[in-house]
C-alpha cells in the first residue's frame, strides 16, 4: 500500500507515557506520603483505566476522569480532597515529561518530508502541544489534533471526520493510524475507514476482537511498511 498520510498518537507511540506517568505519581504519592509500592500503583491506574475506558465508549465526558480519578484513589488512603486541584498538579507533572519512545526522532527524520505527518490524540490540548515541543518533535506534523480541541474523541468516527475535513487533498485508501491503544488508535481506525498499525512493544497478547492492519513492535518497523515512497 502506497502510503501519503501518516497519524500518530502520542502516548506511548511518541512518547513514553510509561515513564512521565510514573514520575508524576510518584510526586503525588510523596505528597500524601503514600508508599509508591505496586499494590497503590495498581489500584491508582485501575481507577484511571475504568474511566478511560468509559470516555472512549462514550459513557463520560473527559471532566469526569479529571474530576474523580485522585478524588477516589486518594479516598482509599482515608483523604478527602478536592479532585480538581490534584489533577492539575497531577498533569502539570505530566506536561514536564517528554521522553521519546525508542526511534522515535529518527522514525520522523526519516518519514519528514515523504509523507504528510499528523497528530491524533486523546487528551488536554495545552499539554500535548507542550510535551511534543519539549521533544522537539512539533515541527514534523502538518497538524496536531486533541480531542479536547474537536470535541470528540478516538474512536469516534466523528473524531476522524473532523480530522479528514482539515486535511488537504485527503484519501482514505492512502491514510493509516498508527498507536499504541487497540481500543483507542486500531478501533477508531477501523471505524473511520482506514488502515491500522497497533505498536504493541511490550508484546501482549491481543484478547480482544479489535484487529489491526499491521502489528509491529517497535518503531522502526514503520518504514518496512511504507518504504515505498522512503528514499
């Protein structure tokens, strides 16, 4: 498949969200002075993955994860607090990390140019913007699309619909998604009409029904894919 228009999620995929999360909520957890031990790691992130899950399926808003996630981690600690002012804390923590995935940089260096690059992500506008220019990596998309800024989200086909409208000379057949989230980047992928990459490099084992295009572990695997129009 000879390939023009590349979209590619953040988290995960660019950036390694892995890491940034960690940093941030091991400087909530010192906050409240709660050991940073993988029980209260595991009980945090299923609260966050529940409701993220239900953003993506349509059953909340974005508010409500910003909202409540802290609130009702923090309740299990025995603290009432306002949620609202913990996020922010919690997410300007986030905004400072920017760790690359492995290849990332190169990947776009050698994509740049070749094709017409795009953002397609789930989050808060102010901090994607802000992680991928202390990355250095804005400079390489045509356009960087939040769902907070369309006000859909992945894997809304209405979410891809507004992306498709604002891209210039646009075809399905040439588009693929490339993410990290089967729910998410795959799903939305096939709701929209287009070809998926799921980068799955921690080689879990896929026990949903969501099938992507391509599985591929690492990013480098991107340009045997497309290569057709990489010099």
């Amino acid at each position: 498949m000879a390939y023009k228009t590349l979209l590619f999620d953040i988290d995960d995929t660019l950036l390694n969200f892995t890491i940034t999360e960690a940093n941030a909520l091991q400087r909530i957890f010192a906050q409240y002075e709660i050991p940073y031990i993988e029980e209260n790691i595991l009980a945090y992130k299923s609260i966050n993955q529940e409701l993220w899950t239900n953003y993506e399926l349509g059953k909340i808003d974005q508010d409500a994860i910003l909202h409540t996630r802290f609130q009702r981690f923090l309740a299990l600690h025995g603290f009432h607090v306002d949620g609202i002012a913990v996020d922010q804390q919690y997410r300007e923590y986030l905004a400072q990390g920017h760790d690359l995935m492995d290849g990332a940089k190169e990947l776009l260096d050698q994509l740049h140019g070749h094709f017409d690059l795009y953002v397609v992500t789930n989050g808060i506008l102010d901090m994607q913007h802000r992680r991928l220019h202390d990355a250095g990596l804005h400079h390489y998309f045509k356009d960087i699309f939040v769902s907070e800024e369309t006000g859909y989200k992945k894997p809304m086909k209405e979410f891809f619909d507004y992306v498709f409208a604002r891209i210039p000379d646009f075809e399905l057949q040439n588009t693929v998604i490339i993410g990290d989230r089967l729910s998410a980047d795959v799903l939305g992928g096939h709701n929209a009409g287009i070809d998926s990459m799921w980068l799955n490099s921690s080689a879990k084992p896929n026990t949903t029904s969501i099938q992507p295009t391509y599985t591929i572990h690492h990013l480098h695997e991107i340009l045997g894919i497309v290569n057709v129009l990489v010099k």
